[in-house]
C-alpha cells in the first residue's frame, strides 16, 4: 500500500505569474509604437518644465523669500531629471526594438 502525495497542478500557477514574453527584435507591439510615438512629446514638456524652474532657481532671491518653496522646486528638479533620464533610456530601449 503506498501513501503519495496529491499531485497539485504548479504549471498553471506557474503560468500566471511569469512576465509576459519580450517583444521579438525588430518587432515592437502597438503599445510600444504608441509609446515611442509619445515619448518625444513627453521629453519636450520635461525638458520645458526643467528649463522653467532653472531659471526660478537661479535666483539668489528665492532662497531669501521663501526657503520651503526653494526646497519644493528643488525637489523637483531632481524628480524631473530622473524621469528624463528613464524617458531616454525608454525610449532607446525601443528604438533597439525596431
């Protein structure tokens, strides 16, 4: 008399936690292509905003008015750098793609 263990199905939990499959090279879906085509748009408007507040900050006076808010556009400048550099990289990831 053998005792077994009840066999559990793990590929169909596997399955539903694996990542999709990347895109083929030389293939980009229509969400990537949609977002390629965005991307350019969306770099002009952070490259906008960052010239904006760097000429907010290059004054010596809004360190004396109003030292929070000085911080505040700090912060994002920083926020802003960060999201250009990860829309460059998108967007070279995806050229890579095509």
């Amino acid at each position: 008399m053998s005792t077994s263990a009840p066999v559990t199905n793990r590929s169909s939990t596997k399955a539903s936690t694996r990542a999709p499959a990347p895109a083929v090279a030389g293939r980009l879906s229509n969400q990537e292509k949609r977002e390629l085509d965005a991307l350019p748009q969306q770099i002009e408007a952070l490259e906008g905003e960052q010239a904006q507040l760097a000429s907010v900050l290059a004054d010596p006076e809004l360190y004396l008015r109003d030292r929070a808010d000085a911080v505040s556009k700090q912060q994002r400048a920083s926020e802003i750098e960060q999201a250009l550099l990860l829309a460059y990289e998108r967007w070279e990831a995806l050229e890579a793609l095509r």
